[in-house]
C-alpha cells in the first residue's frame, strides 16, 4: 500500500490509473519498458528502397484480387504503375503516344506482372469502378487496375503521382521514378526508365538508377 506521505501526489494518481486498466505487471521505477511485441506502426510497413518490398492485396475492376507476395515468391518481377485516368500524364502514355502498352508488351514473353493502382478516394478525379472499367476499355489496357480507394497502399509505397512506377524484382523494391524523362506531356523521352529497369531485371543486371524524381499530378488521396 502506498501512502501520500511516502508517494508524490502525481505519482499516486498514475498508480491508480495502472491499476484501474490492468497494467499492473508494469514494472514501476525499475527504467525498463513493458515487452511489446512487433512494430506495427505505419513507419514500419512504408517502402524502402532496396529492402524488402511491403506486401498488399487488392481487388481490381473485375473483382480478383491480387496478393504482391503471390506474385513475388512465384519469381515474377512486380511493375506498379500508379493510375489516374483523367491525369494528362497518364493520357500522355497511353493515349498519346501509347508508351506505356509498348513498354508492357516488350516484356509479355518474360515472367513479369504489371499491375495499375488507382488510390484515388471517393469523389475524386478518376476514381471509382465505372469510370475506370470504362478506362481499361477506352486505353486498351490489358493488365489489371486495382482499386485503392482509402490511399493505405498509396501511401505505404509514397506515391506522389500519376503515372508513377515502382519496379520489384525478387520481392526486393529496385526503382521508383517516372516512366521516362519527359514532362512535357506532349512529347515522348528519350529515355524510358521502366525498359532500362525491368530489362536489366530480366537479364538478372544491376539496377542503376534506382530512384528519379516522378512528375505528373498528384495522386487523389482523400483530403
């Protein structure tokens, strides 16, 4: 029993907060803290380069879903591209030019698996079922859009725009960066960084550059 006397006042109050939650296995005035288990704050799942990618799973338009890790432990290299059919980034390479279906169909005969993220929220610009069935009718796009509706795989992976690629090989995140390295919306690069990439992947060659500032709009979270 502890008396006022003895204990400072505060402390006695927190004593009987522990006390009243349970937590009394808490050690007191020992320096140590309580044992927790795993770290599973947000920090601890955001994608890092070169280390491990995190896992998700998604449903795209059709209602499948698709799993990274299935993906990833059957020895596909994994290229996420961040979607929003409405950005005129995204127009640029698949409507205007049609770079992103060419730089997908160069690797059709390779064990690689292209999945578009939209992680635009509710209401905003090209978010939604329809309008994105409507998309992959539209733009021929003939790989799965997976629908990010609440941002958490957006936000784990720091997409900041639309198109933005993430290119995983071994289940290790090996490129984050644009497509290629043209803003300028009606005009192609000269360099298409996702050919570059997933080619040395394919080759099984170093990956250099590994990360390049992406440009386009910015992806729709929730506000």
């Amino acid at each position: 029993m502890f008396h006022n006397r003895s204990v400072p006042r505060g402390l006695m109050l927190g004593l009987a907060a522990v006390t009243a939650l349970g937590l009394t296995d808490i050690a007191l005035g020992s320096g140590t803290a309580p044992e927790t288990g795993p770290d599973t704050s947000d920090h601890a799942h955001h994608a890092e380069m070169g280390k491990a990618a995190p896992d998700f799973t998604l449903t795209d338009t059709h209602g499948n879903e698709h799993t990274l890790s299935e993906y990833t432990k059957g020895g596909y290299t994994v290229v996420l591209e961040w979607f929003n059919p409405d950005c005129p980034f995204v127009k640029k390479h698949h409507v205007t030019f049609g770079s992103m279906a060419m730089t997908h169909d160069a690797f059709k005969d390779e064990k690689v698996v292209w999945l578009a993220v939209n992680s635009g929220a509710k209401g905003n610009q090209g978010n939604g079922l329809e309008r994105n069935q409507m998309a992959i009718e539209d733009y021929g796009i003939d790989y799965p859009v997976l629908l990010d509706e609440n941002g958490d795989v957006g936000k784990m992976y720091g997409a900041k725009t639309t198109p933005q690629m993430y290119v995983i090989h071994e289940g290790v995140l090996v490129f984050n960066g644009p497509l290629d390295d043209e803003k300028d919306t009606k005009k192609l690069g000269e360099k298409n960084y996702i050919m570059e990439v997933v080619g040395a992947c394919c080759a099984g060659k170093d990956v250099d550059p590994t990360q390049v500032k992406s440009y386009g709009c910015s992806v729709k979270y929730a506000s």
